[in-house]
C-alpha cells in the first residue's frame, strides 16, 4: 500500500481506495467510540474523547494529504492501548500487525511518571517510522489548538505555555515526513503562542 504526499499528488493520478480500506477505516472509528465512549477530553467543554483522534486521523487525511488507510487507522485508534483496557493483541487480531505496531510506537508506558514519559517522547521522536511520526505530529497539531481554544479549567496560562512548548521539542524532532503537515501545526503553534502571549499581557495590565 503507497501513501500519497501531497508532492506526489501533482505528479501520480489520484489512488481509489477499496472497499476493505474504508471498511477498515470505518471499523477503527466504530472501535475507538466504543473503547472511548465514557471518556471526555480535559478541556472545559469537556467533549468527548473520540473528537480528538478522529480530529488526529482528520488531520493526516486532509491537512497532510497522506492518504494511507492503515496509518489513517492506527490514528483513529492511537490512544485506545494507552487510556482504554484495550491490548496490543487485541489491535493485531482486529486490524493486523501493522496497524498494532504503529499504535504501539506512539503509546505511552503510564505505568512511568509523567515527566519521564514527557521526555522519552522526545528522545523517541527521531526513530519513528514515518506513519507513526504523522500520528505524533497531528496528535500535537490536536492538541496544541485544543490547549489553548478549551484548556482544561484548573491549567494555570503557564502550564498551557510550559504544554505548548513541550510539543515543539517532540516535533522538532521527528523526521520530515510531510511538509504540509508540519506547516499546519507551525500554523497552530504560532497560533497558540500569541494567544497566551495576549493573555499573559492583560493579566500584567
């Protein structure tokens, strides 16, 4: 299965994807929901989970323009090993190995404190295979817009500062797998550092 950058795109026809590929697509997202279903992301809108790696699986599809569905999958599924009862094994005989071993390069061990995970997924960055750097990177790209347009109600604007910076040291270090990706979060990040900036300067007036 050839992903599609969006460089390539002006140069190959377009790919029709099969009905087992948007099956498996459709069968991830089905999958995820039920896994995240009584979950709520951390913002004060509190929305549910599942808007987050739809958002991640969204973002690869359309802002990346790489159109793999098994990367496209293991987006959809990327947080069900690490915040659900969901297992490796489970992945695999569901969606196949490939799929399993992409979620599992960018699932965090939470049995570690936080810090710790924080800076292994910066020392990890630069050995990602290339679906799963993607991942991590709309999965930042998610989650530095949402930190800032919904932080969660009891992060101080530090903390959001301190997030967002984090995130720039993870992408920093994954390879450059897909340039219109990557410029979408710079997008975000720029984005998310003059809102805080503003922020930080009506506190100070």
């Amino acid at each position: 299965m050839i992903a599609k950058s969006l460089q390539e795109s002006d140069k190959q026809p377009q790919k029709s994807f099969s009905a087992a590929e948007i099956g498996l697509i459709l069968k991830a997202a089905h999958f995820a929901a039920n896994k995240h279903k009584s979950q709520k992301r951390k913002g004060a809108e509190a929305s549910p989970y599942i808007n987050h790696p739809l958002e991640v699986a969204d973002l690869i599809w359309n802002a990346g323009q790489y159109h793999d569905p098994e990367v496209v999958c293991a987006a959809i599924l990327h947080d069900t090993v690490e915040d659900t009862e969901t297992t490796f094994n489970e992945i695999e005989e569901l969606f196949g190995k490939r799929i399993a071993s992409l979620v599992k390069e960018v699932t965090d061990d939470k049995s570690l404190p936080k810090a710790e995970r924080k800076t292994l997924q910066i020392e990890h960055a630069p050995h990602l295979t290339e679906g799963a750097s993607l991942i991590k990177l709309a999965d930042k790209t998610s989650n530095v817009k949402d930190i800032v347009n919904d932080p969660p109600p009891d992060w101080s604007e530090e903390r959001q500062h301190d997030y967002v910076e984090w995130t720039k040291l993870v992408v920093n270090k994954l390879a450059p797998v897909c340039p219109p990706l990557k410029e979408h979060y710079e997008r975000n990040y720029q984005s998310a550092k003059a809102t805080l900036a503003k922020q930080a300067k009506k506190i100070r007036d």
